[in-house]
C-alpha cells in the first residue's frame, strides 16, 4: 500500500489535485490454477465493481499475468 504522503504528492503532481483519479493506492495478487479459474474470478468481482480488464501479457521469457483494474 502506498504511503499518504506518496499519495498526495501523485495526486498533485500527475492529476492536478483531483483525488478521483486515483486507481492504484492498493494492490494485491490472486493466483489462479487455470485460465478458467481467473475468468470465473474476474466475473465475480464484476459483478460488484467496475473493472477494466486488461487481458494476459506473456512476456519473451515466458512470464504471464492479468492485470485488473
């Protein structure tokens, strides 16, 4: 989690003292055992919060995530 202080200044500097834009203060990972199980998850926190879904990313050494905004 990202300090207050840190916060402050990211929202003054990048967004120009408007807090709306913050997206990214806290994170977190899952780690699903299938494709399946990560589509069944996102699917369930969709119906609670609007998400924007960025989809897989599998970078030339083989490493894969979905990132879920």
């Amino acid at each position: 989690m990202k300090k207050a202080e840190r916060v402050a200044q990211k929202v003054e500097v990048k967004y120009g003292g408007d807090y709306s834009y913050i997206a990214d203060v806290a994170r977190t990972g899952v780690t699903a055992p299938t494709v399946e199980a990560s589509d069944a998850f996102v699917a369930a926190l969709g119906k609670q919060f609007h998400l924007a879904d960025e989809g897989w990313i599998v970078t030339p050494a083989g490493y894969f995530d979905r990132k879920v905004m």
